[in-house]
C-alpha cells in the first residue's frame, strides 16, 4: 500500500440545505474506504483511475498558480507516481452519495500537499476552515461546486457538525445503543446518481421565491432541529422530525427521488415504519432511512437491500 486508508462518509443531516446555511452532520462510515496504490501493470480499472489521476494533477498545478497562498503540491512527485502507475484502490461505490471522490482528495492532500494541516496538532475553527477550503477547490474537479465537507469528514475520520457555511467543528455523537431496536440504515436504490445534475436543479429551483421560503420555513428548520436531537439524544423527538424533513423532501425534491421509489418513499409516512431521507444529492445511490423498529422496517423493505449504519 502506499498510502494510509481513507474511510466514505455519510452526511445524516444536511443535503442542500447546507448551501443556504442549514445545521449539518456529517459522520464517517467506515464500511467503504480508499487508498492510493501503485499498479506497476494496469489493469482496465486500475488504468482508468490512473487516467483520471493524471487529469485530476493538472488540474491541481492549475489550482496552486491561482492561488499559491491557498495550497501547494509537490506536483512533480505525483506525476512521477502516476507515470509508475498510481491509482485509488475503493471500495466506496461512486455516485452512491457516500463520498467517493471526498476520499480520494483526502488522500491526495495527505500524500502530496506541502505545509498540511495534520490530523494531530489541535484543530482550530481557522484550521478547519482552511482544510474545508483547499477540499471545497480540489473537490470542483468532479463535481463543478463542493463545500469540501466530504474530504474533510474523510481525512478528519471525525463526526463533522456544521453550524453555517463558516463555523464548523468535530462533533461529539451518542454512541450506539447496542440493543437498540431503533437504527439508520442505508437503502440501495442500485442506480448510479450523478451530483452536478442535481445540484443543478436545485440552484434553478433556488430562483423562485415559493422554492426559497420552503427551504428556510421548512427544509432548514427541520434539518437543524433533526441535528440537535440527534446529537442531544432525543429519539422520540428526532422521529417526529425526520418525518416532518421526510415529508417536505417528498413534496418538494422529486427529480432527486428516483421515479421508482415515489410509492415506498410516501408508504414509510404513511404507515410510520421508516422514513426516507437523501444521502447526498439524490438522483440514485442511496437513500438514508430512520426507523424506530428495524425489524419492521426490514419486512416492510425485504425486496430491498439495506445496510445499518447506526443503531438508535
């Protein structure tokens, strides 16, 4: 290996709303994780990162002449790696909302970056706010726009809360109930979801003025109270809100719910044994799910694969 293991994230808390200055929370999942590796002979996949490795280094050298004070790389390193073959060994599924690509730019920056901030010396605000800089501009190359929440979470390997755009610190979480009957769990739509498209459809829907008052009246008051329950530890209270958030995502976010999902998504509010929520910008991947039983929930969902992610 050549270099240290970076985990996915899941962001429970927060999706699109943290562009209009929701509360967020983000937690790293350490079921899927990444790391660089040299491949002296490619095979197709190996190739095909490498390949977007060489594009992604350019991109970079680009980034360090705009802006020098930001970051800087020892590009001339990176490129003589992936001459030899570099590449992202991940099992973190891509377009699944799970932070592929975060993973790959955490460790980028923690093999290449000259000056980093470490993970070991005491993380400021101003520190973290940095990191989620530099992550935000590296980020860009796959997505168009990144808050630069995703590498952060991946290179911290810490629960993330985000109080606004810029105030963000690690978070301190309940720890899992180990007889918990209550979990989140991730449901797999198997279909791959692409984040620029989605993004895109939000910015538009962000021009009209009906759009702007339910994310602030309704989508960011939600969001913000499931987070101080969550991290509080109000179970009762944070299902009464996951519910409400369920609700307006549905009445208002369909291009980012698969067309298939529509039925399951209204019969978990309706029948009360899960509520569904997005795991990052929608479209496909998967779809975050809370639910009070999880044995119900998986009868209730038993054509469908899930994975727990926590246990309430």
């Amino acid at each position: 290996m050549y270099g240290p293991l970076f985990y996915s994230k899941i962001l429970l808390f927060g999706e699109y709303g943290i562009i209009k200055d929701s509360k967020g929370l983000s937690i790293p999942y350490n079921f899927y994780n990444g790391a660089l590796k040299i491949d002296e002979i490619p095979d197709a996949s190996t190739h095909k990162s490498n390949q977007s490795l060489k594009r992604f280094s350019v991109y970079l050298e680009n980034l360090q002449k705009e802006d020098s004070s930001l970051v800087s790389f020892d590009i001339e390193k990176l490129k003589s790696a992936i001459e030899a073959g570099l590449y992202f060994d991940s099992s973190i599924p891509q377009g699944y909302g799970v932070g592929s690509s975060g993973a790959l730019v955490a460790a980028i920056y923690d093999k290449y970056a000259s000056d980093k901030i470490t993970i070991l010396e005491n993380l400021t605000r101003e520190k973290l706010l940095i990191l989620k800089s530099i992550f935000s501009k590296m980020e860009s190359f796959f997505h168009g726009k990144s808050s630069g929440l995703d590498p952060l979470n991946s290179y911290l390997s810490l629960p993330i809360l985000i109080n606004s755009q810029d105030n963000i610190e690690p978070a301190g979480i309940p720890s899992q109930k180990q007889d918990g009957k209550g979990a989140v769990f991730l449901l797999d739509s198997g279909i791959t979801g692409e984040t620029a498209p989605m993004v895109h459809v939000f910015m538009e829907n962000m021009k009209q003025e009906g759009f702007r008052k339910m994310i602030k009246n309704q989508f960011v008051k939600h969001t913000d109270a499931c987070v101080s329950d969550f991290l509080q530890g109000n179970v009762t209270s944070l299902f009464g809100n996951v519910k409400e958030l369920s609700k307006v995502v549905f009445e208002n976010f369909k291009p980012m719910i698969p067309q298939e999902f529509h039925k399951l998504w209204k019969k978990g509010i309706e029948t009360n044994t899960y509520y569904l929520k997005l795991c990052g910008s929608g479209g496909g991947g998967y779809m975050l799910g809370f639910t009070e039983d999880i044995v119900k929930a998986k009868q209730a969902l038993k054509d469908y694969k899930l994975e727990i992610v926590y246990s309430l």
